[in-house]
C-alpha cells in the first residue's frame, strides 16, 4: 500500500530513541523527508538539536526545520524520559510524578504547540504521540499519570483541531522488544517491537488515515481492563 508521504516533511522528535529509530526509518522507507531531533542531534538538512523540556529549544528547533524544509507535513513524538529511570519506591511522590509529566506529556505539548499552527494554516497535518498502557492502570501513580496525562492532552488537541485537517492520534504500547511474545497476561498489554509500533504510526502518518482523537493500543490492549 502506498501510505502518499513521498516528498512528506516528517519530524520525529527522540528519533534517536528505541522506538524513535525505527519510525524515522519507516517513514524514509515510504518516501517522506525525515528530520530527526533529540537534545544530542545535530544541526543538518537530517537532524535538529532540540530538548523538548525547553520552549526556547522546541521552537528554536522547530522554526529550524520550517527554514529549511517550508513545512512539518508529520509529527511524531517519541520523546520521554525512559521508564528505567522512574524510581518505583517514589511512584506515589509528587516531585517525580511532576517530573515525569513535565518529560513525557508536557514536553509533547510543547512541540505539538509549535507545530500545529503551521499545520492547520497548511489545512493538512498528522501528530502521533507514543504513550503507553500504563495509562490504563494503577498501581504507580507516576508511570500512569505520564501516560493518561499525554492522552488526554492529544485528545484535547485532536478535538481543537477537527475539521481542519490535522489529526492528532495516540499509541499506547505495552512492552516493547525486539522479539515480542504472542502470550498476554492478566494486567499486562501485549507486547510489540519498535518495527510494529513504526508500522501503525507510519499508517497514522498518511494522508489515508482518517482517524483522529484517538488512543490505540498496540498489539493486545490491557488484558482485563474495561474501562480507563
């Protein structure tokens, strides 16, 4: 299938990243001009500095890519801080659940904000957002309130945007690993690789999906929840 994003300008923001790497190489395998930023990149015609932490830097990063390129047809965010780093005995403290927020959810309004501007006034856009089914329990209120933070944020924006063109759509994984096990636990997702996930966000990427607003999960959605 012709996902229609040759000659596409894409941003993928933590294209550097596990998740990251694959989607940049996804969407240059569909013909899309793929620009890659992270806090280590460098300033070229492939890649931006850009740490999303930073408004000055996401919009600085930002205007960079529209210098060279006219436009942000795609955007893609992978950035957030890795789930390793969260501190379990801490899930429930309040300074590293705003941390957390501020470096997964907050930090995709950030970018989002910079870009959808120009996409609405293009009247064509796509922005997907990588999350995960950790919004979708509880347990630890950090790792659940990053990922339903970011949710519900593309869900707000997705709706500022409907009518115009632009869609905003989320990808909620579970675990992600290079060789994913068809088995799923009772209160796990199922497991995907970062070449899955790429494929969904290459589909969610195309002028052919018309989705908006949405969360999908990936692979098996939480085995045994019912409502979030």
């Amino acid at each position: 299938m012709d996902l229609q994003l040759s000659e596409r300008v894409a941003l993928v923001v933590g294209g550097k990243g596990y998740i990251g790497r694959a989607v940049a190489e996804r969407l240059r395998t569909e013909g899309a001009t793929v620009v890659v930023a992270s806090r280590s990149a460098g300033d070229d015609d492939g890649s931006v500095a850009m740490d999303t932490a930073s408004q000055d830097s996401v919009d600085a990063g930002v205007a960079s890519v529209l210098q060279r390129h006219g436009r942000i047809d795609v955007l893609v965010v992978t950035a957030a801080p890795s789930a390793q780093t969260l501190d379990p005995a801490r899930g429930s403290d309040p300074a590293q659940v705003a941390e957390a927020i501020d470096g997964k959810a907050l930090g995709f309004l950030r970018v989002a904000n910079a870009v959808l501007p120009h996409q609405r006034e293009a009247g064509f856009g796509r922005v997907v957002v990588v999350s995960g089914q950790n919004a979708y329990i509880a347990g630890n209120i950090t790792a659940s309130l990053r990922n339903t933070a970011t949710n519900v944020i593309a869900k707000n924006l997705a709706d500022e945007c409907a009518g115009s063109g632009v869609a905003v759509n989320v990808v909620n994984p579970g675990t992600v690993t290079d060789e994913p096990s068809s088995e799923v636990q009772r209160g796990a997702g199922g497991e995907s690789s970062p070449q899955q996930i790429a494929d969904l966000v290459a589909f969610l990427s195309s002028p052919l999906s018309a989705l908006s607003g949405e969360s999908i999960s990936i692979a098996h959605r939480m085995l045994g929840s019912v409502v979030v």
